[in-house]
C-alpha cells in the first residue's frame, strides 16, 4: 500500500486528487475507489494504484487519519 494526502476532493463531482508521500507525481482517485469512511482535503490515505482511461490512478483509496484544522488561541 501507498500512503499520500487529499489535495482535492470534490464530493458532488465524485473526484479528487491524492499526493503521494514519496514525491510521486499526484494521483486521480474516483469517488467509487473509497473505502469505508469518507475522505477530504488534507486527509491522509493508503491507496493502491492502477490503470485508468488518462494512466496511472488511485485505486482502494482508505482514510488513515483525518487531517487537523488549526485552532484560535485565546
């Protein structure tokens, strides 16, 4: 398994973009490749990958940790 971050995932369009950790080029993922919880910007995710119709894609993409938003100090 690989392990990357969501740049982008637009849920209504059922599409979104994975960074990989390695430095790798980014990766395509479809909304149906999500396994169990869903994803969003930031996240981070194990994912396989595989051929789709524009090359190499994200496949069985999985929410290993959900990415934190910054909190206003007092």
């Amino acid at each position: 398994m690989n392990i990357g971050t969501i740049k982008f995932y637009n849920r209504l369009r059922g599409y979104g973009f994975i960074i990989p950790s390695d430095g790798g080029v980014e990766l395509f993922f479809h909304a149906t490749d999500i396994i169990g919880e869903k994803v969003a910007d930031n996240d981070t995710v194990e994912y396989e990958t595989g051929e789709g119709r524009e090359g190499t894609q994200a496949r069985s993409v999985k929410k290993i940790e959900s990415a934190t938003l910054p909190t206003e100090e007092e």
